[in-house]
C-alpha cells in the first residue's frame, strides 16, 4: 500500500495535528481490515459469517460421510438468519440448535444444509466422488439418502425441506461459479403444524404446473420460473416424505431438459448438491436436523 506523504506527515505534525495523524492510521489500518476480510471471502478460505455461535455449535464445518466422500454443513444465514448447527458425533448429522429471525421480505432466511461441490468461493474434495464434480448433465446421476428428522409444528412457524442442485455452464474448476439453473426439490413445507404448505410459501402446488411421476410412483408439483439470470424448476411432494433412500435425482434433471427451454439446456453442469432446511420464520430450538446423509455423484 502506497505510504502517505513524507512532506505531508511533517506539516500535521507542525501544526499540532497529532490527533488528526492518529485518525488517518486508524482510518487507514480499517480501510486494510476490510480489504482483508473481502479477499478471505473471495478466495475460497472458510466463509466469514456475522453470526457469533456457542460452544459446541457452528455455522461452517466439514465432514465425512460414511462413504468417504468430503461434505460441508453450512447453516448459510444467506438472508438475514442466524441458525447455528450442531453437529453430530458422526461430524455430517446436524441439528438446527437455534434460528431465531423471521423473513422480512418474502424468502427464506437461510438454508442449513449438507452439501458437495462448489459455491460461493469453497469446494468441498472430490476425493472418492463416484462421479466427479462438476458433471455435465445426462452423464451425471446423482443419488441420495437421507432423513429430515423432526418437526416444529408451532404456530406462525414456516419452513421447508429441500434437495437443492446448482448448475453452471461453468463447467471448470473455478470455486465461485455463476449458477444459471437450478432445480429445487421440496420434499415437504410446513406453516403453522400444516404440511404440504406449498401454497403458503408460494413454491411448487397443484396449481402451478403440470404434475411429474417420478421411477418409484410418487407425484410431485412442478413450477417454473426465470428469476434474473437463473432458470428454476420447483418440484413440491405431493405427498410429503420425511425420508429418502438411493434416490435418483437425475430424472429431475431430465424432466426440466423436456420441458420448458433454458431449463435444463446441453452442456450444463451439476456443480453444488445439498440437502436441509430453509427456514422462514423462528423455529423452535433442536427441533429440525438431518442424519443418515449420503450425498454422491
């Protein structure tokens, strides 16, 4: 950084200008404070959050899941929300120990989650990924299991359970890809005890869209839309699952590709993969958490 100067400096201090120098260092060594902060963001260090967790609790970790394959348990406080995770002894199993923002503006306030892959300047190892991200679509099938465990059914409180998948026609290894596609699956919404509350949260219901039959028979509302540069197709269960075993994701992909252009177009990649909650509202204490999670391409 360029030194303030020299000619400067001296004519402060003629004219009694200690205090005014004290200033300037200051102002100048915040000013590097910042720089700092935004390039530990940017480059792919752990993610700085303003959420001050207790002992035992955290917004950022990484595990193992039982297949060796690197994950990342992140309560991403995204819009405003302050959870933080307990994680379990296992270190991928995590609990929403607290979460006590309600939406301001019509959204989620965040979205603690298990995931793999790349976003917002981190990726988790590709080490022992079946297949590796980032995956082009229609080579890539990735399956799931795992539980949503719990349930806060208080009145006035809202959320949703959700398999989130992030394409980019970035299909490089940069770490902070522009996603362009996305295709949210909700395996259930609740407000207020009432799950499949789809409407209320204005995702995916039986008046948005077309209804889609999955390989093993279940029926799920679609819904999409284009909001700014992303494409999203929404798929809400129609009857609500609470659990989910190698289940196949791709054939989510497949129908947004068959339907509706720019939805799923050639050449996309799959490049984050995470599974949680998204809160909208308070929730009550260690109600909500995820086990059993296998995540792999």
């Amino acid at each position: 950084m360029t030194s303030l100067p020299r000619i400067f400096i001296l004519n402060l201090l003629k004219k009694g200008g200690e205090k005014k120098m004290k200033k300037i260092i200051t102002s100048l060594l915040s000013l590097i404070l910042l720089v700092v902060a935004l390039v530990v963001v940017t480059k792919g260090a752990t993610p700085v959050y303003a959420v001050t967790c207790p002992t035992g609790q955290t917004t950022w970790q990484l595990g193992t899941e039982s297949g060796s394959v690197q994950v990342l348990n992140n309560a991403d406080n995204w819009n405003g929300g302050n959870a933080c995770l307990k994680i379990g002894t296992n270190g991928v199993d995590f609990t929403i120990a607290s979460q006590t923002i309600n939406t301001a503006n019509s959204n989620p306030v965040a979205y603690p989650d298990t995931n793999i892959g790349c976003e917002g300047g981190f990726c988790t190892s590709t080490t022992n990924q079946s297949q590796t991200l980032p995956g082009v679509y229609g080579t890539i099938d990735p399956k799931f299991t795992g539980t949503w465990s719990g349930v806060d059914n208080t009145s006035g409180h809202k959320y949703d359970q959700l398999i989130d998948n992030q394409f980019s026609s970035d299909c490089t290894t940069d770490t902070n890809p522009t996603f362009n596609v996305n295709i949210a699956i909700f395996t259930d919404a609740v407000a207020s005890g009432t799950h499949g509350a789809y409407s209320t949260l204005g995702l995916a219901n039986a008046g948005s869209g077309p209804t889609f039959t999955d390989s093993s028979g279940k029926v799920w509302y679609t819904k999409q839309v284009v909001s700014g540069s992303v494409h999203k197709t929404e798929f809400s269960a129609k009857i609500p699952v609470s659990s989910l075993s190698n289940y196949d994701l791709g054939q989510f992909y497949t129908w947004a590709h068959n339907n509706g252009t720019g939805y799923m177009p050639t050449g996309e990649c799959l490049r984050n993969l995470g599974v949680g909650y998204e809160p909208w509202t308070a929730l009550v204490a260690n109600a909500l958490g995820m086990t059993g999670v296998l995540l792999n391409p």
